[in-house]
C-alpha cells in the first residue's frame, strides 16, 4: 500500500454466529452484499481486495492480519 493508505475501524453488535460475520466481512460476493457495489480479492493475508463503490471511490485494501 503507499503512503496515502488509512484505516477503518466499525464497533457494533451483530447477531450471528462467528462464521456468518466472518464470511460477510472476508468473502467477496458476501461483502457486495452489504457494503461495496463490486469487490474481488482472495481471503488470505497480503491479499489485495478492490471495493467498487463508484467511479470516484474505487478502493484498494491490503488484508494486513488474517486469522
């Protein structure tokens, strides 16, 4: 990632069992169901993930920790 990167950090409660949550938020056809219009990326540690939300907000993420 370069320079210009940042975080993003969510607190809140969701009733579901630990599966479910983690396949929402590491799968990528589970998080276009929530959050990005489009995403691809593999679920593993130094992955790249591209979110799409729109031509102006179209994002990278390195997964920096994968357990």
């Amino acid at each position: 990632m370069n320079d210009n990167s940042f975080h993003l950090y969510h607190d809140f409660t969701i009733e579901a069992s630990q599966e479910k949550v983690f396949k929402a938020i590491s799968q990528p056809m589970h998080l276009e169901r929530w959050w990005p219009q489009k995403c691809n990326g593999e679920p593993k540690q130094g992955a790249i993930y591209r979110l799409f939300f729109t031509p102006e907000y179209d994002w990278l993420a390195e997964i920096s920790c994968y357990e």
